[in-house]
C-alpha cells in the first residue's frame, strides 16, 4: 500500500433500504455475535463489524462498480490488518437474504 492515497470515508446519516434489511438480521446478536453498524477503522467507515471475530461486512451500490480498484485496495488494507471482510452487492440483501445470511454465518467460526 506505500504510495497509496487512502480517501476517508464518513458516516452516513440514511441508510440504504439493504443495510435496514440487514442490520434488521444482524443486531442484537441475532446470528451469535455482536455486530456494530458504521464502525470506523483507521481512515475506513465499515458497514458492518463483528470486533470479537474481526469480520467486516460491506454492502455495495451501483456507485462501486465505479471504484472497484477503491474497494479493492481497501478491502486488502483492512484485511492486512486482520479484519476478513465480505461484500455483498445491495441487489442480494434485498432480493436473497437467505443466501447472504448463510455466507456470513459461514465466516462466524465456533465460539465458546
């Protein structure tokens, strides 16, 4: 990443119509962890963080297939730094929830 210009990310204030369907599943330790929405690391906002697994959850819009090689230094700075981070475009949060549920409870790894 030497060279690299990270740009920071914000919170947002609205949440898009696939983080309300999502967080709906993940808060409250629904799926066995506990999962904060809008969690900052170092310069980067993720849309969902599991700190006790270090799993990142992003969901992605129609404006990252624009900043695909963004996303992709991003993800692999985050996951450098220990965090396995998953992306799901909002399109299956919102038509195929099932499967994204399945995917990320397939990354929880047993807990005592």
């Amino acid at each position: 990443m030497k060279g690299l210009i990270i740009k920071a990310h914000y919170l947002r204030h609205e949440e898009t119509k696939a983080e309300k369907i999502l967080w709906k599943e993940l808060r409250n330790r629904k799926i066995g962890v506990k999962f904060r929405r809008q969690h900052p690391i170092d310069k980067f906002i993720l849309d969902f963080y599991a700190p006790e697994i270090k799993l990142g959850i992003e969901l992605d819009g129609p404006s990252h297939k624009e900043n695909h090689e963004y996303d992709k230094l991003r993800t692999e700075y985050l996951e450098s730094n220990g965090i396995k981070i998953i992306r799901f475009w909002n399109y299956e949060v919102e038509t195929n929830l099932k499967d994204v549920l399945n995917k990320i409870k397939s990354e929880i790894p047993p807990l005592p």
